[in-house]
C-alpha cells in the first residue's frame, strides 16, 4: 500500500505525460516513409513510375493514341519505397515524410514551390 501511495503522488506532483494534439504535433522519426501523392494534372503518362514500382501499386490502364489513359494508384498494396517518386520526370508524384494535409491546401502549396 505505501509502495502505491507513493506512486500515486508522484504522478500526480509530474504532471501530464501525454500530448495536446491538435495544438502539439509530434514530429515524425527519422527514416519514416510517409505518404505518397500523385498529382494527375501534371502527369503527362509516360509509365515510368508504373514500370519502376516493386509492388505494381501503381497502374496505366488505355491508350496514349485514343486519348483515354488513366492513372491508378493503389496506397494498400504501396510499400513506400520512393522508387515511383524518384522515377517521375514530371514531378507528378511526392512523397511526404509525414501524413499529408487535406488536398485543397496541399494543391496550393506545391504549385508555388515546386517547379513544373
């Protein structure tokens, strides 16, 4: 009992141990793969990405000559390796180290520092 006693009032005299979330974010450890983004308006679909992903998470479905060529991504089978990122010519794909914040803003943010 004395052993508990004094447990209790040592948590009590330290203080909270835990974060306020919203209004303190913890920062993301080192070597964390993060999230990856693809940006479709910039992608002019020449199938890099698609050749150079391991997990074949990333797919080109139709034909450049008809015109009907679309991008899929697949964030469940990805393993966040980078590869498809580093592979882009056109800087269609990110990858953040970090969750990635709501669209709308995201947009705003990389058409004014990342050169198209």
């Amino acid at each position: 009992m004395p052993q508990m006693l004094s447990n209790i009032i040592r948590n009590l005299v330290r203080g909270p141990v835990t974060r306020r979330y919203p209004k303190t974010k913890r920062t993301a450890f080192p070597g964390v793969r993060g999230e990856i983004v693809v940006f479709e308006d910039r992608c002019c679909y020449c199938g890099m990405c698609s050749r150079g992903c391991p997990a074949n998470a990333i797919s080109m479905t139709g034909s450049r000559k008809n015109g009907d060529i679309t991008l899929g991504y697949n964030p469940f089978a990805c393993i966040y390796c980078g590869k498809c990122v580093e592979m882009c010519p056109c800087c269609a794909l990110v990858m953040y180290e970090d969750q990635a914040p709501p669209r709308y803003k995201m947009e705003r943010k990389y058409r004014e520092n990342t050169p198209v």
